[in-house]
C-alpha cells in the first residue's frame, strides 16, 4: 500500500515536471516566432525607408522634412527609422547628408535616449550611449555630465563610465578634459585612445598646449595619438622633440615612435638623439629599438655607424630594427654586408646575413 502510494507520488511529480518543461518549450518556441516576426517586420520597414523616394530620403537629399517623415515613431517604425539612419550613417561620404541625419535625429531620438538613460537596465543605458555617439546628440550633454556623476566608484561602472567619457569626446565637448584624470586612473591604454582620438580643432590643440598638465597616462596617449593620426605640424614636432628627453622612460619611446613616424627632425633633437644614442646599454632596449628606428626614418649619415654597432645588440628586436634601419641608407646594404663578413660578433653576422636574404626574397617577389 505504501509502496503504491510512493510511486502514485513520484508519476505526479513527473509529471508536473515534464508538463512545467512543455510550458517553458512553448513559451520559448513562441517567443522565438514573436521575435524572428519582428525582425523580419522591422527588415522590411527598413527597406521602405531606404528608398530614394521614401519621406526619409527625400529629406536627405533636400533637407525638407514632409509630415509623414514625422509620422508616430512607436514601436516597430521607430526602430527601423534608427537603423535605417545608421546604416545610412556608415555609407555617406556626403557631410551635408550626415549633418541632416545628425539634426533629424537629435530632434527625433534625444528625448528617448535621455529617458533610456535613467533606466535601471545596463543595456538599455548602454545602447543609448552608443547611439546618443553615433548620432553625435550635443543636446544631450547635460544628461551625460548627470548620469557620469550618479555612477558609484566601483569598477562595475567602468565600461559605462568610458561610454559616457568617448562620448563627450565624440560630441567634442570641452567637458572631455574635466575628466581625462579619471580616464587616467579608470581607463585601458586601449580606451584611453578611444576617448583622445576624436578630439578636433581647439580640443585637439588644447591637448598640446596644456600637455605638461596632463596626468602622465594621458601625456603617453596623446603621443599615441598624434602619430596614429599622422599629425605633422610644428607644434607637434616641437612637443615630440622636448619629450625624446623626458625623465619618463616610456614617454621617451613613445615620443621616438612617433618622431620615426613623423620622419624629419630639428638639427637640435638629431644632437641630442647622436648623444643619447651613444649612451648604449644603459639605455632600456625598447628605447635602443626605437632609436634605431627614428635613425632610420631620418637617414642622416651620422647614425650609421651607431646602427652597425646596434646590429651587435643583446636585444634581438633592437639588432633587427638596427638592421632595417640600416638598409635604408644609401649605402647601407654595403656595410650590412660588411658586417656579415667581417664584424667579430657572431650575432651582428647573423642579422646582416638574415637582412640580406631578406632583401633578396623582396626583390624576388616583387
């Protein structure tokens, strides 16, 4: 009896189990449907929309806004708007175009994403500040500084935290600099380009004039940036000739990296690289590299022979820098091959040797 009992139990349990499981199958199965549905609506709105002769590119093309342009945004049509005006965004290589998706959206989108913004879920914080970058939404700048300063100090709030600060970046606000010592203390070398690199204009020559002011993370990231964006003006050579002789040695390489990249350099700062280049071994070997790399970008005939004896360098990557370096000198395949055949070190020989076979292949294939 008791045994019956138990099993009559264990079947009722079972199931309700398994009809709990078909409950979440169909529900699942159901939401599946309800979503791809969407999609495919949505597909299918963005498709009307990015017809020349809808209402949206008859306004990007005139800048006449028709009232079905404005027609209710809920829901469905809303979404396809945004990604239509993205995708649109992502091909135009018209700037009158991208200034009227800019204008459309800021008065179409900013009230929403402002709201989004004081929402309790992560994502939906974090979609509208990606959006509120792409669609470059000035107006929104008090809702970003407002929602920056609600952030708790834990680093859970970072990655929003570095959204926020690209954004005033992107958006080229001159709040950008009221927080780059928190992208300092917060931020990866990574993001710390990311938040640099948009600036333009007065914010990009705010950086060099108040360049000793910065924190020292920020000084080696606009260093970066300055080659990244391949800026070649005075007033950056200047700043990347006083930095080749900062007491902070990873300033020092990233001032040299990007002087090699800069390609030219006063007669003043070759002096003090000949100097500083004569120095050795008790320089670090990632400033060696970079040295070598700087003398073989300007070609002056004075460093060549510092080259030969850094192609004897404990350092690999220095002896194959010196070695590439070298080569680009007028004569510089014809001392490599004198150090192949005659220089006392075996490791020098080695890179001359593997220099001059590579300079063979090249030719071979090209």
């Amino acid at each position: 009896m008791i045994d019956s009992v138990v099993l009559r139990a264990i079947w009722i349990a079972s199931a309700a189990i398994v009809f709990v499981i078909l409950l979440i199958l169909l529900y699942l199965i159901e939401r599946k449907f309800l979503r791809a549905r969407h999609r495919a609506q949505v597909e299918e709105a963005i498709g009307q929309l990015s017809s020349p002769d809808s209402p949206l590119g008859e306004y990007l093309r005139s800048g006449e806004r028709t009232r079905s342009l404005y027609a209710s945004g809920a829901g469905l049509r809303r979404e396809a708007l945004e990604e239509a005006l993205l995708d649109r965004l992502a091909v135009s290589a018209s700037e009158s175009e991208r200034e009227r998706i800019y204008v459309f959206a800021a008065d179409y989108f900013a009230e929403e994403y402002a709201h989004l913004l004081t929402r309790r879920r992560w994502s939906d914080r974090m979609n509208a500040l990606l959006h509120i970058e792409k669609f470059r939404i000035r107006e929104l700048k008090d809702s970003l500084l407002r929602r920056l300063g609600e952030l708790g100090p834990g680093a859970e709030a970072d990655d929003e935290r570095f959204l926020i600060v690209r954004s005033l970046s992107s958006l080229q606000l001159e709040e950008t600099f009221d927080h780059l010592q928190l992208a300092a203390d917060r931020f990866s070398e990574l993001q710390l380009l990311q938040v640099l690199r948009p600036l333009r204009g007065e914010l990009a020559a705010r950086l060099i004039a108040d360049f000793d002011e910065l924190p020292i993370r920020i000084r080696r990231s606009v260093l970066d940036t300055l080659r990244l964006g391949n800026i070649r003006t005075a007033e950056v050579l200047a700043l990347l000739e006083r930095c080749m002789v900062s007491e902070d040695n990873e300033t020092r390489i990233r001032a040299l990296k990007a002087l090699a990249n800069f390609g030219y350099m006063t007669e003043e700062a070759a002096d003090r690289l000949e100097a500083r280049m004569a120095g050795g071994e008790n320089v670090a070997w990632p400033e060696r590299m970079m040295q070598a790399r700087l003398a073989g970008a300007v070609r002056e005939e004075r460093f060549a022979a510092h080259l030969e004896r850094l192609m004897a360098d404990p350092s690999y990557e220095v002896r194959r820098e010196a070695a590439a370096a070298l080569s680009a000198y007028r004569s510089g395949l014809e001392r490599i091959r004198r150090v192949a055949d005659e220089h006392p070190d075996r490791f020098a020989r080695d890179m001359a040797v593997e220099t001059l076979e590579r300079r063979a292949y090249e030719r071979n294939v090209g």
